[in-house]
C-alpha cells in the first residue's frame, strides 16, 4: 500500500538517526516500527471481563402452548385482537 505520511520533526530526526545507525531503508524503518509498536499496543490491551447473562425468573407463562398463535394473542390482546 502506498500512502503519504507525515511525521513531526522530533519523529523524522529518529527516525532518521535509526535508519542510518541500522542501515535500513525509510520504508524498512516505518515497516518495523510500526509493526512493534502495534505488538505492544495489542499486548497492552486489557482484557474484556468474561459477559455473563443472569437468567430472571418471570414465572410460570400464561399460556402452555405457543403453537396456537390466536390464543396467544386472545391472551395478550383480549379476544378484540382481529
């Protein structure tokens, strides 16, 4: 992927100084860096508590059957549903 990057000046002059000290090219140097950093952003990132539902007990449903939809709704609506 191309892209234009532009960094600060305190970041281009270390960069800069790394690259030559490594004799790495620019894009080596980005590559690497970024790379590191994201494996450390990744192995900092704190864990999700575990996601737990806790059942509600609502009793017991006032109709035994749910096959019969127009009991249902005779039940929920009254019998004035149609």
């Amino acid at each position: 992927m191309r892209t234009t990057l532009t960094l600060d000046d305190d970041v281009a002059v270390a960069l800069d100084r790394r690259r030559r000290e490594l004799n790495h090219s620019l894009k080596q140097e980005v590559n690497d860096l970024i790379r590191a950093g994201l494996v450390h952003v990744e192995r900092e990132r704190p864990e999700a508590p575990p996601f737990r539902v806790e059942p509600l007990d609502i009793g017991k449903p006032l109709v035994d059957n749910f096959d019969d939809i127009s009991a249902v709704l005779a039940i929920a609506e009254g019998e004035s549903y149609r």
